[in-house]
C-alpha cells in the first residue's frame, strides 16, 4: 500500500471499493480459537456479511478441506445461502487461483479480510495480496487465533507489511459515512441492532430520539 493510500480520505473504505473475503469459519477451527470468546467471532463475522449485503460489496466465503474441517457455520451460510463457499485445500487463501480470480473479477482494490485463524488464514493471504497492489484491511474482530499471543503477533506482522487492522463495525461506520444516505440507513439499523452490542441499544435510542419531535412529551 501507498503512503499515499495510507491518510487522507481515500484511505477510508466505501462500498464502491471495497471485496470482501470471509475464511474458514468453520468448526474445526472454532475448536481452538483461544484469543477471543468463539460466540464473539461467529456475531462479528456474520455482522461483517450482513453491513457487506447492505451495501452491495461482494463477498466470497472461503472453506478448507471442509470435508473434515465443517462446512461454514450456518448464521454466516443463511447471509449468502445462494452462494457456495470455495472449498481449498491451500492454507494460504490467495494461492488457489479460484479466490483471486473471484476478487479480481470485482475490479475493486480495497480487500477486506476475516477469518480464523489469524495467525495463518488471515495473515498469509493479506501479507501476499499487500504485495500485489491491493489495500489490504484485516478485520481484527471478526477474525481469531489459536492464542491471544498469536492473535497479536499476526497483526502485528500484517502491519509490518502494510496492511491496516480494522473491527467490524469500523467497517461499517466508513461504508455509511453520512446519514443523508437514507437508502442504506434502515439495514444498517437492523445490522447493529442484531450485532451491534450495546453500541446497537445506543444506536436505536438514537434513532428514536431523532424521531422524536422537539418540546414532545414523553
């Protein structure tokens, strides 16, 4: 990444820019994901894929060797049950040449990556695809490792090499960017409301309170 692409506001992500690639979360690898509680994961990463179908960015759902591994857990299977998820048996995601064409065929530059685990399924494919021209954005909570030390060290790693670290719902807030784009508004409420924590109950008292006429009694 350029250090031009790295500030100012082309930095930013928008939906017109950006792909998305979702890496095996499967159950195998649910089973030692020890840096962050797994249920965590699993509402991140399928927060991640419904603001991605909100705002029309194409997503590709990866698995590997998924006959032992587990096919794709299913709350993020049922965003995108149309699509059947490339089944590797590379660990490094951008060496099968099926997901690279898919991302290329996008003709977007802007390549956001989760997946478990990090330390290799998310570090691999995001330190080659940096290499390659792409801005590579990982998102850090969404994705998981075998420990909270290898967690931190892949980031650490991908940052080394240019790639930006990002949570999900940072994702989210640049894709919106203005709340004049009424289109996406009422997803992105329903987004944060069923992922968004408590940061989704403070969004709705927002939006209720902006409904809310002046001087109206309660």
């Amino acid at each position: 990444m350029s250090n031009e692409a790295k500030s100012g506001l082309q930095a930013l992500l928008t939906p017109e820019e950006s792909v998305v690639v979702l890496i095996d979360h499967q159950p195998f690898q649910f089973a030692n994901l020890h840096s962050h509680e797994p249920t965590m994961i699993v509402n991140n990463a399928v927060g991640l894929a419904k603001a991605a179908k909100v705002f029309d960015v194409p997503t590709i759902l990866t698995t590997v060797l998924e006959e032992r591994g587990g096919y794709l857990i299913k709350g993020l299977q049922d965003v995108f049950p149309e699509q059947k998820p490339i089944n590797r048996t590379f660990i490094n995601t951008w060496e099968d040449e099926r997901v690279v064409d898919a991302v290329k065929a996008t003709g977007r530059k802007k390549l956001i990556i989760a997946g478990l685990w990090t330390e290799i399924c998310v570090a691999m494919p995001a330190i080659q695809a940096a290499g390659e021209g792409f801005e590579v954005f990982a998102v850090t909570d969404a994705s998981g490792g075998a420990s909270k030390e290898a967690h931190d060290m892949a980031v650490r790693r991908m940052v080394q090499a240019g790639v930006v670290p990002i949570t999900w719902m940072a994702v989210l807030g640049e894709w919106q960017r203005d709340w004049a784009r009424e289109k996406t508004v009422p997803g992105v409420a329903e987004v944060q409301a069923q992922h968004g924590g408590a940061s989704g109950v403070a969004f709705a008292w927002e939006m209720q309170l902006l409904a809310t006429p002046a001087g109206s009694e309660a």
